[in-house]
C-alpha cells in the first residue's frame, strides 16, 4: 500500500521544479556577449543558446503531459528532471558551441515540469490547499527567473566564464531531484501514447516558433520565415484533423475548443506576449546611456538585473500565494482579469513616465505582481473546467501558448526597437498594454461565470 502523501513535501518539489525552468530559461540573457566572445562566435550564432531551448521545450512539453498520464506522473517526472541534468552538466563544462547548443536542447524538458507539477497537486492535495498550493508553484515562475538573472550577472561579471552561470543549474537541479524522489507514486491512467500526432504537433510547433524567434536577423520576408510560416499552418492543421480522427489524441481537440479552456489559452498568450515584450524594452531601456540618448541609465547587466529587476521578482514571493487566496474568494476568472488590468498600467506607466529610476523600478514591480497574479489564476481557471486527467495535458498547452506569445512578443520588441529612440520604447510599452487589456477583457467577456471551486481529488490507493 502506497504512504500517504505529504502536502509540504509535495508543494516543496513542485515549487523546485518551476524554480529550475525558470532559471534555465533566464540564465542565459546576461551572457550572451561573454559566450560569443569567449567562444569566437557571431552574435546570432549564441542567440540558439536560447532558440534551441524554446524549441526543444515547445516539442517535448505536451508529449510530457500525456506521458505523465498513460505511466505516472513521478516517474516522468523525474525522467524530465533527469534529462535537463544531464543538460545542465553538459551547459556548465563544455566550451564548445555546438556541444554548449546540445546541453541547451535537453535543459527544454524542463518546461514539462510546471504542467505535470500541478497535475501532481491535483491528484494528492486536498482541495482546501490546491489553489493556495497552485499560486505558490505558479508564482516561482517569476522567481526563479529573477533570481537567475542576478545570479549569471554576479557570477560572470566582467570577463568571467560564462559557464560559472550555467553551473547554478546544475545545483539546482540536484536539489530537484532529490525532492522529487520523494514524491508517492501512484499507477498511471494507463493508454497509449500518439507518438504520431506528438511528432507533427513539434514539426508544427518548431516551423512556427523558429521564424518568430530568427525573423530579425533572417529578414520577416525572406523566403525562409515566409515559408516556414507556411509550413507551420499546414501541419498544425493536418494536426487538429488528425487528433479528431485518433482514438487516443495527444491532445483533445474538443478539450482545446471548449470555450473557457480556449480562452484562457488565448489569454496565457497575451499575457506571455506582453510579459516578454515589456520585460526586454525596460532591459534595454535601463541599459541606454542617458548622455547619448537624452534617456536611460547607462546601468550594467549585474546593475539592470539587481536594481531594476530583482525587487520585482522579491514581490513575486509575496504576491503569488496571497493571490492564490484572492483566487479562493472571488474565483480565478477575475484574479485573471485584476491581473491584466494591473500589468496594462504598469506598462502604460512605463510608457508615459521613464525619466526616473524609482518610476521604473516601481511600475516594474507592478508589472509583476500583475504576472504573478496570472500565473497563479490560469492553473485554477483550467482545472475548474477540465477533467483530472486532462489537468496535464491542459497545463501543457497553456504553457505553450504562453511561450508562443512570448516569442512573438520579444521579436515584436526586438524590431521595434532596432532604432532604440524614445519613440520606440513608448510603442512597445503601449501595444504591451493593448495586449494585456485584450487579455482581460476575453476573460471578462467570453467566460461569463466565475469558475467553480475545484473539486476535491482523491489520491488513488
């Protein structure tokens, strides 16, 4: 007979786990110069350390959440953990690009580990601790990521190796582990797996991201984004004909167009788009010396990520669970739409008043506590409308619009800003807010009931 689960235990590995992928995601940003230099690449050769994770992630994170289904979710869990180990090791000891790419591809099976982590506490927590629980989890995404940012700024200031910053992961990720190695381990919902559809659903996935995330150095006419995005329109629509034709989907196409579930993914993309787009204006803005340009700060990587960032991300800590309790009172539908509206003000705030440092610092707080807020409402708003064993699955999905809308987001800014004048930096920050405020006003408008208090689940014995 399997032990009873332990609630704190169970929140603990969780929470470790999206710590871990939010910092793999940002640990690279502030040593990209270092990694070009000391590697004797171009720039857009060292920007794969990032593409290639985002690829890899958008690919592998729904085969993940159906896998955590048929077989379990502990040990697919720990296989995900396994894998971007492995990666980690590879990123912290290599000093070759391609090998350096190779570490980065494996670290992608860590975007697997949020969905299956909240699938995880749905099925051993009771209902009185999910959302609180799921907030908790949600809000490390933040974090994490703040947290790798200071820390890669700190450890390869100067001319330091980078891959001292890449290290960090690697003890992170032990901790992981052995956290997860603790987690009960419950029988799968048995089934199989549609290796199929998970193969075209990552060709779809990879053609579409790989031309937003390259377009500003390929050209967004050249004949190879142009023609990827093509590519990615036919297979992921082969795809959804595919999926309604299988007995056993990768992902059910009646799952993704029930109403509240389609719309909190369309909002999981406004929020990414307009997160990432309004996170790398204000890097870029903060770092513009103010003697050439009439604005900015002229501050340095470790400078941006501690003053600028960080505090943020410290009030992320404190946001995330209150906002699960918020979340518990007035449902997750408006703690969603709160959120939106919150993060749109910060970046309108942005927009209009960027003279000062404690203006920035401040609307930046504000932009995240508005994205911890989301985090913490999109995990309860999809379980309030799916079935248990869709919760993975679901989560997944939500992850990678999220990301997709990300990607458009950072591209969009990065154009934008290719002439960085103060012109440019208020029209991000104005289509960030346009984005946010499209995000709310889906939620308010097209899910018309608050979402139900999730059903209590009980552990399998």
């Amino acid at each position: 007979m399997n032990p009873p689960p332990r609630p704190t235990m169970l929140l603990i590995a969780a929470a470790a786990s999206s710590f871990l992928l939010s910092m793999i995601q940002s640990i690279p940003v502030p040593v990209l110069p270092q990694i070009a230099h000391q590697l004797g690449v171009d720039a857009t050769t060292a920007g794969w350390v990032t593409t290639s994770t985002l690829l890899a992630a958008s690919a592998c994170t729904p085969l993940l959440g159906r896998l955590g289904h048929v077989y379990g979710i502990k040990p697919v869990f720990i296989a995900a953990l396994l894998i971007t180990l492995v990666g980690s090791v590879i990123t912290a000891t290599v000093h070759d690009i391609g090998w350096l790419i190779f570490g980065r591809v494996l670290q992608g099976a860590s975007m697997g580990l949020f969905p299956l982590g909240i699938s995880l506490l749905r099925h051993e927590l009771p209902a009185a601790r999910l959302t609180g629980s799921m907030a908790i989890v949600a809000s490390t995404l933040g974090v994490g990521g703040g947290v790798a940012l200071v820390a890669a700024g700190l450890l390869a200031q100067g001319d330091g190796d980078y891959r001292r910053a890449f290290a960090v992961s690697v003890v992170v990720g032990l901790i992981a582990l052995a956290l997860a190695c603790t987690l009960p381990r419950r029988p799968g919902g048995g089934g199989r797996v549609d290796w199929t559809g998970a193969a075209v659903l990552s060709a779809g996935l990879i053609s579409l991201l790989l031309p937003i995330s390259q377009g500003h150095s390929w050209g967004w006419t050249s004949p190879g984004v142009l023609g990827l995005f093509v590519v990615a329109v036919l297979i992921l629509t082969g795809f959804l004909l595919f999926e309604r034709r299988t007995a056993a989907p990768l992902v059910s196409v009646t799952l993704l167009s029930h109403r509240p579930v389609l719309v909190t993914n369309l909002a999981a993309m406004a929020v990414g788009f307009a997160m990432f787009a309004t996170n790398l204006a204000t890097s870029y803005l903060v770092q513009i010396p103010r003697e050439t340009a009439g604005f900015g700060f002229g501050a340095s990587v470790l400078e941006t990520s501690i003053v600028f960032l960080l505090p943020g991300a410290a009030v992320s800590i404190i946001v995330g669970p209150l906002s699960g309790r918020l979340v518990n009172r007035i449902g997750a539908r408006l703690v969603l739409v709160i959120a939106c509206v919150t993060s749109a003000s910060s970046s309108i705030s942005l927009a209009v008043a960027h003279q000062g440092r404690a203006e920035v610092i401040v609307a930046f707080v504000l932009l995240s506590c508005g994205t911890a807020m989301a985090y913490a409402a999109m995990p309860a708003l999809l379980i309030s409308h799916v079935d248990p064993h869709d919760t993975s699955i679901a989560n997944s999905i939500n992850s990678i619009m999220r990301t997709i809308g990300g990607t458009v987001g950072s591209a969009l800014v990065i154009t934008i800003l290719s002439v960085p004048t103060q012109s440019a930096f208020r029209i991000s920050y104005v289509m960030s807010a346009v984005v946010f405020a499209a995000g709310a006003a889906m939620v308010l408008l097209l899910i018309r009931r608050p979402a139900p208090v999730p059903e209590p689940v009980l552990a399998q014995a």
